[in-house]
C-alpha cells in the first residue's frame, strides 16, 4: 500500500439542507380514512410509544397499503392471505379484535407496532423462531431492524435476496425509509440462510457482527439531545446544497432563518412536530433546536445524532500555519496520488469554527485529480476554526490512512 503525502492550504464550509413543519393532531377515528398527515403522525406517536424508529414503521405502512385503511368503496382493506388494514395484521398471537382492525386506523397501526416489538425479541432465541441479532442490537439503529422487518412480512424463501431476483420485502421497507425519511442506511449485508421442507427460513449464524451498521434514527431525538446538521445529498454531479433551512416557526411558509452549514453543532429544544402534510413521500418530521446564535425549527431529515460522528482526528504539527490567516484564505489539499473525484464532498472536507458553527464552503478537484481546493463561500470572522479531512480515497480506492485535523486562526 502506497502512503498518502498531504500537504494542506484550504478551507472548506459545509451547509444543510431543511424543511418544516406545522401541528396536526390526529384523533382515534373508526370507520374513517384518516388524512395522509393524520396517519404519519400517529404513526410516528406509535413508533415512538413501542420504542421502535418511526422511520420503519411509516415505511411498513408504506410498503404494505401505501398507509391505506380502506378500499375506495369504503370497505376495509383486506388481502388474500387475511392481511388487514394500513399493516396488513394477520396472524396475529395474541388477543386482537378483528372487528376492530378492520374499522379502526389507530388501533390498527398499534397491533402493528406491537408484532414488530415483538419480532425484535426473537433475535438471538435458540428455537425454531428465532431470528438473528445484529452488532448487539440497538434499538435506536436502523440496520439492526434488518431480521424483524424481515420477520415482519414472513421468515420465509421469498425474502432470501439471494434467491430472488427482485427486491426483498426487507429491502423495499430500507429503500422506502431513504427515499421518504432521507436517511442513508449501510449497504445491507450479505446473509446466510437455510430452509426447511416447507421453505421457512432458518439461521446457521444468530449473530452478526456489521461494522457499517450504525446509522442511528433521525427521529427518536429527545429535549438536550446533541445533534448535527448532515443530510442525505450524494454530491452526485447535480446540485446539492450542503446547508439546511432553519425557520422561525413551524409553518413550511415561515421566514428562513439562516441556511446552516454542516457540521453545525446544535441540542433539540422540543419536539417532534408535524405539519398538515398529506404528501405520501414526506415522512420526516421537525424539531425546534438552539445552537450558538441559532434557534429555530428543522427537518428531521437534516438531523444527525451527534454520537454519530467521528471526534478523533490526527493533528499533525507540520500541517498547522504557523500564522494567523486572512479573512479570505482559500485553502488548497494536495496528495502524491490522484483521488477518487466521488470522495470529494463538503462531507469528507470541512471546516468547524471553534463555537461548533459550520462554515460553507466550494469543494473542488483540479484537473490532475491530485488537489482539492476549499474555498469559504464568504470572509471569515476572527476566531480559531478546525479544517477535517477523512474519508479521502485514491482511484484505486484506497483510503486516507488517517483523518486529519488543521488548526488555524483568523484575526
């Protein structure tokens, strides 16, 4: 393995990209198609009642009745295989009225939520139903939903990824949480599983180890959570904005505050909230938070639980000017290999003021492919501030050996 020689001048800023919301409040209704709001934040109440990400209930819902109650003509959802209503409940174990499944939307997303729970105490049980257990399992981390979501729509032949050729259930319900609650999960992992006579699934292996499953839901946050503005954008080649909306209120019209960069340090003050949204596709939701000279109300979609981030990064003596620098320095990194153009990102290079503020900044690669320049959108206050790289790879895709933080001071 080639060594990575860096040699830095830059700057960098970050931002993030935000949207709000205003209160509805659902009441339990029976024999009635609630609003597609309604049913989110009952969903997400539901979700959080049973300890469970409402990021995965709200895609089960999704997955299974597009959160549907009742058919067109007003008679309940029903499948062929008994399957009943906005979660599809059937065979179920416990006490449940059946009646009461088929008229009413509330009670129905609560027998839901409680099958789920339940499929999550089967991991790691040394029987016939037992499901597998990942990395220790976290309730409060997506990945490790994998094997009940599974479980959830049956432990059998059909949600093999390897012996299907279309998506699994389990998959659909993963790509659904990132295309409507825009959080990235791990690439899912390769499991093992056997079968019996009639096709159900059985585990040789009860627990995985999954080093890359660790993405945390975006909206289980509590009052005093620490959180940072990170969003979902690929930096895919189309425009992607590296900031979110704060706004002085919960109306999505509301004035917007200021554009926060990522990176930007910030505690949730309250929360969750909704608004009258009755797009299917919307299913992140709000908190009112408060950082230094910010406070005001985000999408949950551009939050990010701050344990989330790496903390510990090199600080090499050589890389740190001995100067203070001007207001407008641009900064520019240069490596002894060309880089892999996908890996520069106003996510893998950035700059942190000292007060936990994000500051925005142009990220580019020059035509060697060897130097990125970090070029701050404006001129910089006085203060000390921290340039981080990581999570650099070269065009053979190796990575940056070590994540590297630069100090420096402006006057």
């Amino acid at each position: 393995m080639s060594k990575w020689k860096i040699v830095l001048s830059i700057l960098m800023t970050m931002v993030l990209m935000v949207s709000s919301f205003s209160s509805v409040h659902a009441e339990p209704s029976s024999s009635k198609e609630l609003t597609i709001a309604e049913k989110k934040e009952i969903l997400t109440l539901t979700a959080l009642e049973y300890g469970i990400p409402p990021e995965i209930l709200k895609a089960i819902a999704t997955k299974e009745t597009k959160m549907m109650q009742f058919n067109e003509d007003g008679t309940p959802i029903v499948s062929d295989d008994d399957g009943i209503g906005i979660m599809q409940v059937t065979n179920y174990d416990g006490e449940v009225d059946v009646e009461r499944l088929k008229t009413d939307t509330v009670y129905n997303i609560k027998i839901g939520a409680k099958i789920l729970k339940e499929k999550w105490s089967l991991m790691g049980l040394d029987n016939d139903r037992g499901i597998p257990s990942i990395n220790g399992s976290n309730p409060k981390i997506l990945e490790h939903w994998y094997f009940p979501i599974m479980a959830y729509n049956g432990a059998s032949k059909i949600n093999d990824p390897s012996a299907q050729n279309e998506s699994t259930y389990q998959e659909e319900v993963y790509k659904l949480i990132e295309n409507n609650s825009l959080i990235d999960v791990a690439e899912l992992l390769e499991f093992e599983f056997n079968y019996t006579d009639e096709d159900e699934l059985r585990f040789p292996q009860m627990n995985y180890e999954w080093d890359e499953a660790n993405t945390l839901s975006s909206q289980m946050f509590s009052k005093g959570d620490e959180v940072i503005l990170m969003n979902s954008s690929k930096f895919d080649g189309s425009y992607s904005p590296a900031f979110g909306y704060l706004r002085e209120s919960l109306d999505i019209t509301a004035p917007v505050v200021d554009k926060v960069p990522y990176y930007t340090e910030m505690t949730i003050v309250s929360g969750p909230h909704f608004r009258n949204d009755n797009k299917l596709s919307n299913q992140y939701i709000t908190y009112e938070v408060k950082g230094n000279g910010i406070n005001g109300y985000i999408a949950s979609a551009n939050l990010r639980a701050a344990e989330n981030f790496q903390t510990e990064f090199s600080k090499e003596a050589s890389l740190q000017p001995s100067e203070s620098v001007s207001p407008d320095k641009t900064w520019t990194v240069t490596f002894n290999t060309e880089i892999d153009e996908d890996t520069v990102t106003p996510k893998n290079l950035y700059i942190v003021h000292e007060n936990g503020v994000g500051i925005r900044s142009s990220v580019s690669l020059n035509e060697e492919q060897k130097a990125v320049t970090i070029d701050p959108m404006n001129d910089l206050n006085p203060g000390t501030y921290n340039l981080y790289i990581k999570n650099i790879k070269s065009d053979h895709g190796l990575l940056i050996k070590k994540p590297i933080q630069m100090s420096f001071t402006v006057e």
